[in-house]
C-alpha cells in the first residue's frame, strides 16, 4: 500500500512540473519559429543580393590573378608564412628603417609564390576538375597535409625569428598579425562548424546552371563533402581584413587615411572574388570582414594587456597560437564529414540551444 501511495506521489509531482514547464515549451516553440523565419528571410535576400556576381560569365584568364586572394588569404600555409613577411616590410618602409632586409625578402617570396599558384592555375584548366594532386588541389596543399601542418605550426615562428633579425619593428608588426589572424580564424572555423551553411555552388546550383569559369576545378573542391557546407562565414575574407586592419595599424597615423585607399583594396577585391567563384554569399563574406575587424581593434584597444603593434612579443604570439591551435582541432573533429549533416535552420537553432518541443522530449 505504501509503494502504490509512493508511486502515485511521484506521478503528481511529474504531472505538476510538466504543467509548468509547459508555457516555458511554448515560449522556446514561438522563439525558435521567430528566428527560423527571420534566418530563413535573411538567406534568401543574402542569395538574391549575390545572384548578380555568382552569374556573371567567365573572365578568362583574369581568373587567375582573381584567385590569388583566395590563397594568400584562405590557405593558412600562405598567411601564416608568408604574408608576415610583408607585413614586417610595410612596418620598416612606415617606420623609416632604412638598413632592414624585410623589404627584398617580402618581393622574393611574393614573386615566386605567385609564379607557383600561376602554373597551379594553367595546370588546372589543362586537368579534369577531379584530378587529385594537381592544379588547385596542389596549390592549397604544396607540401601535403602532414608537412604542411608541420610548416602551418612551426612556420611562423620561423618567420618571426627571420623578420627579427632584420629589426626589432618588422618581428613585432609579424608577430601582431599572426596573433591576430589566428584568433580570427579560430573564431571563423567555430561559426562554420556550428553553422553548417552550403556553400553557394552547391546551395543555389540550379540557378547557376550554364554558368562556367576558366578554372573549374576551384568550383569542384568547393562542392566536395569536406569543404561544401564551410560557407558562413568566409576564411578567405577574414584573412583579408586581417591583412588590411594590421597594415594600417603599424602604419604612422599621419599616413592612415591616404594608406587605406591601398590597404582597402585586398577586402574589397577578396570580396568579389570568393563570390564569383561560388565560394561564399555575400553575408558570409561581410562576416568574415567584421570578425576579422573586430578582433584586430579589439588587440588594439586593450594594449595593456595583449600589446601594440609597436611592442607585441615573440613570447605573446606563441601564447595565444596554444589554445587558437586547440580550438581549431576540436572543431575539425565537430564539423560534418559528409552531406549528409548539412546546414539549415534547424541545425543552427538546435545548436546554440533552442530546441523544438518534439526534440527535447
């Protein structure tokens, strides 16, 4: 008799707390089809506001300068390498050194990584899209994927050590803009992994039937399992705001305003370039431009703390590529490996918590 009573006690409790847990369901039900509505209007109007450029016909072999930005930006290998390079030699023209080597060696190194992706991109067009370890396929991975790691982790302090022997000014603004592009990324790579967005090549493909380019194969890597649902929000233009925002930031304040009318244009062409190839959405690559802003003004802004320009560390730099290069794997494993878990609304929500009713039951 006492367990029935026991039994009866629990399954009134139960009742009572489902009861009033339901207004808290239906609140969660009306949010969460809310934000599905406003999503849903917002993706449409982001596709339709980068229809006109995702449409446009093939510029020939443009194509090629056009996809320089996508690797120099996007290819951790290329930013992480090489780009700290230039960035240390505009630090030594604005600073007025005279005696440093950062200047000649930013020009080698420039030249020839273009010349490299220049005869990645015509061995391209000569290959079938899905040739494997050719063309494009070469040019984002030159070394393979287990050196280029290893060239990706120990690269920059190489760089770093390099520039610093040239001056003080140049290893400093390299160590910034590291700092800098990892943080960013790292944040990058969490947003795609929790968003899950189709990339458009593959999101609006039947409007973009008859449409070509000059290098295809960019198209076929972009709608590959693996890469498909990366779009939101966009590496390649966050890496580009990375690469303007710092500078501008070791120039001398003097010099900013005339300077952003060069340092501008590395944003405003990755822009037009990761849409034309199909690769982001117009929204995905605003994003990418505003982490990427808010992360540098945000170094910029605590210097009491994290550094300038003028005075980062070699030491500050190492610091923050640990937990950067721990966040990065953990969302390697976390993102989708096949088509099968891609982006819609629905994934979003559940992932950042507002679960439908059906679900949490």
């Amino acid at each position: 008799m006492a367990t029935i009573v026991k039994t009866q006690t629990v399954h009134t409790q139960t009742t009572v707390l489902q009861q009033h847990d339901l207004p808290l369901a239906k609140e969660s039900v009306v949010v969460r089809s809310t934000v599905l509505r406003w999503v849903d209007v917002l993706m449409q109007l982001d596709a339709r506001l980068s229809l006109p450029i995702l449409r446009l016909p093939s510029l020939g072999r443009l194509e090629y300068a056009l996809s320089l930005p996508g690797s120099m930006f996007g290819v951790p290998m290329y930013s992480l390498v090489l780009l700290p390079y230039v960035v240390a030699a505009a630090a030594e023209v604005c600073a007025g050194v005279t005696d440093g080597c950062a200047v000649t060696i930013a020009v080698i190194m420039m030249v020839i990584a273009s010349a490299f992706w220049a005869a990645c991109m015509i061995e391209s067009v000569s290959n079938p899209p899905e040739s494997e370890g050719t063309g494009v396929m070469r040019a984002f991975a030159p070394l393979g994927k287990k050196l280029g790691s290893v060239v990706t982790i120990f690269g920059p302090h190489t760089t770093v050590w390099l520039v610093g022997q040239s001056s003080s000014v140049a290893r400093s603004a390299a160590a910034y803009y590291i700092t800098v592009f990892y943080v960013t990324q790292v944040v990058v790579e969490f947003l795609k992994t929790v968003s899950k967005r189709l990339r458009p090549v593959v999101k609006v493909k039947s409007q973009l039937v008859g449409v070509t380019r000059q290098v295809p194969q960019l198209q076929y890597f972009l709608s590959r399992e693996h890469a498909m649902n990366s779009s939101f929000p966009s590496g390649d233009a966050a890496g580009s705001m990375t690469f303007a925002v710092v500078g501008l930031a070791v120039a001398p304040a003097e010099y900013r305003l005339w300077l952003v009318l060069f340092w501008g244009l590395f944003p405003l062409l990755s822009t037009f370039a990761r849409i034309y190839f199909q690769a982001h959405f117009l929204g995905d690559v605003l994003s990418g431009h505003a982490i990427a802003a808010a992360v540098a003004v945000a170094f910029l802004t605590r210097s009491e703390v994290i550094g300038t320009p003028a005075d980062f560390t070699w030491a500050a730099m190492a610091v923050w590529e640990v937990p950067v290069i721990v966040g990065w794997a953990l969302c390697q494993k976390l993102k989708p490996k096949s088509a099968e878990n891609i982006y819609n609304a629905d994934n979003f929500l559940d992932s950042i918590g507002l679960k439908s009713k059906s679900k949490s039951t």
